[in-house]
C-alpha cells in the first residue's frame, strides 16, 4: 500500500513517520509527501516530495493522507477522490456539515477521518469499559481540553475564524464531540456558552457545553486560554467509573483510573482511591499510528488489529460536523467578550 501524505506541517510530519513506522511490520510504504516548503531529500529514505499534489502522478499511490489547514483540505480531498484513491483526511472533516457533505459525496466508501483520540490507550480502554457494559448505565461523561498556546497565537490559521471555521470548539473540541459520539450517539445539546475576546480574531475562546440524552448528561468543556495544555475524560456509571487524563508531551502522561461504586465499603478501612485500579500508559501518544494500522487493515481487507474502537467513518465524521453546527447554533447570541 503506498501512501502519500499531503501536508508537511507538524501533523503531516507526524503522519508521514507513522507510515514509516509501520512499512516495518506491515505492507505499506511511503509513496511521498506534498508540500509548497521544501523537504531534506533524504528524509523518509529518500520518498520523493512535491510542490503541489497535481506534480504527484495519481498511479505513483494507493491512498492519501490529508493533513491541512482546514479551508485547504476539502479541494484536496475532492481532488484524490477523482482519482478515484481513498484517504484519510484530518479532522474536522470540514469546517461545516454541508462542506463535510461536499467532501463525502464523490469520495471512496473506505474513506476515514482523522479523529486520533479514539487510539490514545487510556481512552481507548475507557471505551471499552464503557461499552462491555462493565461501568453499568452511564450517567455522567465529562470531557475536557485546554491549549497552553503561546504570544503569537493569533497569528496563525487556527484562530483565524474564516480559515479554520470557529475557534476552540471546532479545534480541537470536535475531538470531544468525536469521544461522546462513540459512548452515545443520540446526545443531544441542551445548552452552550462560550467566551471570546482575548486573542482579537472574534473566535470562541473558552466554551462550555451541556449535552443529554436520557440518564445521560454529558459536558464538554474547551479552553484556548488555560495557559497550561490539559485532557480528561471521565465516565461515570452506576456500578463504576473510568477516569483518563493526559495524552504525552506537555499534557503529562497517559493515565487511567478505574473504580467501583462504593469499592471502600468491603471493611478493609480503605479510602475511594486506594481501591482503585490504575493503569499508566507512559509518556508516549501512539494515537496516530495505531489509528493508522486501523485503517490500513480497512484498505487491504485484513484483519483490525484489535477488536476495540474502529477509526472514524466519513458517516462519523459528518456526523461530528451536524453536532458541531448544532453546538454553534445554540451558542448564537451566547459568546461573550
């Protein structure tokens, strides 16, 4: 399977060396990177780099990866799709649901979005505690993420609302809504607050959303002003929970926390947490190759290597984009300075 990586900025760079990562163990290799910025010829064993994707003759690979800006990615995508090549295309999926609808139309079925904290281990087992039914009926699901930034951010694309298509809930809280979408599909939101101001570039900078569905009440909480980058999720059942935090770097390592209700109450005078089972996952986020792998087994036909979360859909990822209009549909009127 070749695979070109489109993109050669922080994430595309990451992209690029997980492929290289796995031609070591699986039938895959690197068919090139495009970018406009030049690339070390030698990098990557010498895969060749382009300019521009149309420099990339179509039968020199089997498949792309899409990792743009995100008013780039969406003719991109509709450009491999006319050479009739699935991708994987970096979140958001566009930066609305009719641009994700645009994209999805014309592209291949085995198509997949980029929504890489479904691999992270510590959630990826919180998931699955989840979904085996082993937390029991889940009742509370709080996820969070909070960008330390730094003084040039407003500079950049990200916070710019035409290119990226909002602030912090569509990057990087969109791999928020991805997360509650796998626990519940049918969550509904049921109120959205946010604030803005500090960056000057009119975008939501810290928000604050309440979802629900039956029992089940969810809350999604991003920042672009905490100053210190943070994750957590955490799922509250009635016979349990399941408490994740961290995913490498700079957001500390990757950490879960298991517990059953009442588990202090056995007479072993024992508080809450010493019953509780702890998983350390070390320091390293290996979210993006194992994502990877997961797709690759979809484009060859093989196996998953794993039975757990499957990688993200364009129907997931669309899916995402409608709940994420809905998120600023309810924010409207709701975003103070």
């Amino acid at each position: 399977m070749r695979i070109l990586v489109v993109g050669h900025g922080l994430i595309g760079k990451q992209r690029a060396r997980a492929v290289v990562e796995l031609a070591g163990t699986h039938d895959v290799t690197l068919a090139g990177t495009v970018d406009p910025a030049p690339r070390p010829a030698e990098l990557y064993g010498g895969a060749p780099h382009y300019l521009r994707l149309e420099d990339a003759p179509p039968a020199s690979y089997d498949a792309a990866i899409i990792a743009l800006p995100h008013d780039l990615a969406p003719a991109v995508a509709l450009t491999v799709a006319a050479a009739n090549r699935p991708f994987l295309i970096e979140k958001p999926f566009g930066r609305t649901a009719d641009e994700a609808r645009a994209i999805a139309g014309p592209a291949r079925a085995e198509s997949f979005v980029g929504y890489n904290y479904r691999f992270l281990p510590n959630v990826r087992e919180a998931l699955r505690r989840a979904a085996s039914g082993e937390l029991g009926r889940l009742r509370s699901a709080d996820l969070f993420i909070g960008h330390g930034g730094h003084p040039r951010s407003a500079e950049g694309w990200k916070l710019d609302p035409v290119r990226a298509g909002g602030g912090a809930l569509i990057d990087p809280g969109v791999h928020l809504l991805d997360l509650l979408r796998c626990l519940e599909p049918a969550l509904e939101v049921r109120h959205a607050e946010a604030t803005s101001g500090f960056w000057g570039t009119g975008v939501e900078e810290d928000l604050a959303v309440i979802l629900g569905h039956g029992s089940l009440i969810a809350t999604v909480r991003v920042s672009l002003v905490r100053w210190v980058n943070g994750f957590r999720v955490e799922l509250v059942g009635e016979d349990g929970y399941a408490l994740a935090e961290g995913r490498g770097g700079n957001y500390g390592p990757l950490r879960l926390r298991l517990g059953r209700r009442w588990a202090w109450n056995d007479g072993r005078g024992r508080s809450q947490r010493e019953t509780e089972q702890v998983k350390d996952f070390g320091e390293h986020d290996p979210s993006l190759t194992r994502e990877l792998e997961a797709v690759l087994a979809r484009w060859t036909g093989r196996p998953p290597p794993d039975a757990g979360v499957p990688p993200a859909t364009l129907a997931d990822g669309l899916a995402t984009a409608e709940l994420c209009d809905a998120m600023y549909a309810a924010l409207h009127g709701n975003v103070r300075r």
